[in-house]
C-alpha cells in the first residue's frame, strides 16, 4: 500500500498546473453540501414546513376583524330613529368581531401533529440529498485519484521508454543491435508519449467534472489531495454480510425514515378530513356603532353631534356558534376515502423503499466481493509482469533480446499496473459504499 500513498502526491508540476490549494476528500463533500442548490431547496423546503406548522398552532387563537362603513341615502331613507322619510341621510358604522374556535373535531390538533411530521420528513430528504451528494462526489474524487496516478505511470513508461532508446543507440553504435531495433525503441517513446499525453488529458476531464460537480469556476487551479487515511479502512479479508448491513439501514437510512413520517403524516391528515364529520363550537363578541347625519331636517331639529350619537349608540354582542353538518353532497365521505387511498399508497412506498434499499445493498456487497478479487488478482498479475520486464530487460541489455520483446514486456507491465490501479480504487470505492449503508459516514 506504501506505494499507492506515494504516487497519490498531486502531479502538478508534469500537468503545467499551479493549484493554491489542496483539498480533501471531507473539504470537498463539505463545500458542495454547503453550496449545492438542490440542498439549498431542500432547506427551503423545511423552513416552509416551519411556517406552515406555526400557522397551524396559531389558529387556536381568536380571529379578530374590524369595519368601517359608509353608506349615503337619497330621497325616502330611513333615520336612527327608525322613520322613513323623504329627506336625504347618511351613515358611518363601525364594527368589531372577534372569534375564536372551541372544538373542530380534532382538526387543529390533527394539522400540528401533521405538520411536525411534514418537517421531519422534509429533514429526512435534506438528509439523503446530502448523501447523494457525498456518494457522487466520493465517485468523482476518486476518479481524479486514479487518473492522477495513471498519469504518474504513463511519465514513468516516458522515462523507461527514453532510457531504452538511449541503451539501443548505445547498442546500435557498437555494433551489437540492428538500426531497425534503435527505430523501434524510439516509435515505442513516441507511442508512450502519446499515452502520457491522453493522460494528463483524462486528468484534466476528471478534475473538470470535479470542479463543476463542486461549482468551481476555476478548475484550472483546482486540485486534490488523498491522505492516508482514506483508505485505511480497506479490509481483504471480511465484509459485512447483506442483512446485516440491511438491518442496519433499516434504522438509519433517512430515505427510509422519510417514508415512514410520510405515513404518519397521511395519518393525520385522514384525521383532519374525519374532523368535517364532527360538530365545531366557536365562542364569538363583536362591538359595533354608528353615526348617522340627516339632510334638510325641518326648521327646529338638528342632528345629534358625533360624540353624542357614538355614546348612544354602541352595541356589544358576545355568543356560542354550533356548526353541525348535515349533508354536503358526499363531499366528506369521498375526501376520507382520498385520505385513505392516500395512507396506503405511503405504505406502498415505505414497502418500495425498503426493497430497492435492500437490493442496493446486495449490489454493492456484489460490487465490493467482485473489486475485491479483482484487485488481488490484479496486484499479482503486476508482482509477475515486473519480474518478467526484469528479466527481459536485462536480456535486452545483454544483447540477448530484442527491443520488440522488451517493449512487449513492458506493455504487459503497463497494462498490469493500470488495471491494478483501476480495480484498487474500483474496491476502495465499493467498500464505502458498502459501509455507507452500514451506518458508517462517508468521511470516516
């Protein structure tokens, strides 16, 4: 393993790149889950559930509302004493009412309740975006890994393939190597240029693709860094089993706790909707007054001034309201029968996550099982690809062999150590994710 935590220094220098900084795999889960607008809405979201449920609870106080009229009258109209004559008038009114519930059946309570699970579900979602997020971002962090070490390799094959067409010339000058196999080493430098070339590419798109998952404008100077304790948790020798890690998840999964405050919350609600079945009492007080002006009054009578007529004629009211429900055309019955429909569809969906959870986690304990022995398989195949481009090498520089075996050799070699490097972070990867679903934090 000391070698992979070696060739995981950052090339900046070969790759033309100068990065400020370094980040880690925690920086950049941290920074995209700060940053990441999906998590901003999700956010969003919960505050609306806050607001919501704080309406809910402020609907146990009284409603209070108040009037002001103005009305004007011609020809016959009616005067505060109550005759109607054929004078022009006008009045000014003023009311106040105020109401509050006593008994809703339920209904208020119920939509608190409601509402309180709605946040936690809503917390829940927040939860697996930021999930989400971490896996993707652990997938493209990895990603640059690798590409950054294959492009360690491929300059390492540049440097061999150099000294190889340096050997050759050597040969070819004193006689012991034909020129063809001197044209051969140098079309097998240019050949691994090329690769080395295609590399640095790739790394450039891995560490684009990073960047813009990250939302970073400047990804030139973006770059990454791989600590070793990253990968210290990589065991060979035992994985947890599927339903031990699916019992796991059963508790701390939030797409599963989600679901389940989905159903308490389709409860509820089916509550709120039965509420319409029941009476609802609500104690209610009003006050009210009024000014009234005539116009054209005979000679001898005058009206009453505005604060006399607001002395006499204020009117207080205070009185029980029973609301009962008689029929409404079935409208009740079919919105509890909505109600219900819809409690059990949340359970389906509860039931539906449960089954894709569990078949997530035997593929990625399939995916880490299959990386696994590929990794081992592949770290053997490079320890006897180095041993054989050993011996070729030193028959080539005998003058015993021909750079056409060695350069086959050493492709060999190449194609072990990328295929090594590719399936080690291939498990590095599955093993997080596994663990992922066994509770563990990404970031661990």
């Amino acid at each position: 393993m000391k070698r992979f935590k070696i060739l995981s220094i950052a090339l900046l220098l070969s790759a033309g790149l100068s990065a400020q900084k370094q980040w880690t795999l925690v920086e950049c889960i941290e920074y995209a889950i700060e940053n990441n607008i999906n998590i901003q809405e999700r956010k969003l979201e919960i505050e609306s559930n806050k607001i919501q449920l704080n309406t809910a609870r402020m609907s146990r106080l009284p409603g209070v509302d108040v009037s002001v009229g103005e009305n004007l009258n011609f020809g016959r109209s009616t005067g505060i004493d109550n005759i109607t004559s054929d004078y022009s008038s006008s009045s000014t009114s003023f009311q106040a009412y105020a109401s509050m519930p006593l008994f809703t059946g339920g209904r208020i309570s119920n939509q608190i309740k409601m509402k309180k699970f709605d946040i936690k579900a809503s917390v829940a979602d927040l939860e697996k975006a930021q999930e989400d997020i971490a896996i993707n971002i652990t997938g493209y962090f990895l990603q640059m890994i690798y590409s950054k070490e294959l492009t360690n390799i491929s300059l390492e094959q540049v440097k061999l393939s150099q000294e190889q067409v340096n050997v050759s010339r050597l040969l070819f000058e004193s006689g012991k190597a034909a020129e063809s196999e001197l044209y051969e080493s140098e079309a097998q430098l240019a050949q691994n240029n090329l690769k080395y070339t295609e590399s640095v590419n790739n790394l450039t798109m891995a560490r684009l693709e990073l960047a813009q998952l990250l939302n970073l404008e400047d990804y030139e100077r973006f770059d990454i860094k791989f600590s070793s304790t990253e990968d210290s948790a990589l065991d060979f020798d035992k994985l947890p089993s599927v339903m031990s890690v699916y019992q796991s998840a059963l508790d701390t999964r939030p797409a599963i706790a989600a679901a389940k405050y989905r159903i308490a919350s389709s409860e509820k609600s089916l509550r709120i909707t039965k509420s319409a079945y029941y009476p609802t009492i609500s104690l209610g007080g009003g006050y009210s007054n009024s000014y009234f002006y005539n116009y054209n009054l005979p000679d001898g009578i005058e009206n009453l001034s505005f604060n006399d007529q607001l002395k006499n004629n204020g009117s207080q009211s205070i009185g029980l309201t029973l609301s009962i429900p008689i029929f409404n055309r079935f409208a009740t019955r079919n919105s509890v029968r909505e109600s219900r429909l819809r409690v059990s569809a949340q359970k389906l969906q509860l039931q539906n996550a449960r089954q894709d959870l569990l078949k997530e986690i035997q593929q990625a304990y399939a995916n880490a099982t299959a990386s696994r022995d590929k990794y081992i398989s592949a770290k053997k195949s490079v320890d006897a690809s180095e041993i054989a481009y050993s011996y070729e090498e030193k028959k080539f520089n005998a003058g015993r062999s021909t750079s056409f075996d060695l350069n086959s050799a050493r492709l060999r070699l190449e194609q072990s150590k990328s295929e090594e490097l590719q399936s080690y972070y291939q498990y590095l990867f599955r093993v997080k994710i596994l663990e992922f679903y066994d509770g563990k934090s990404l970031l661990q």
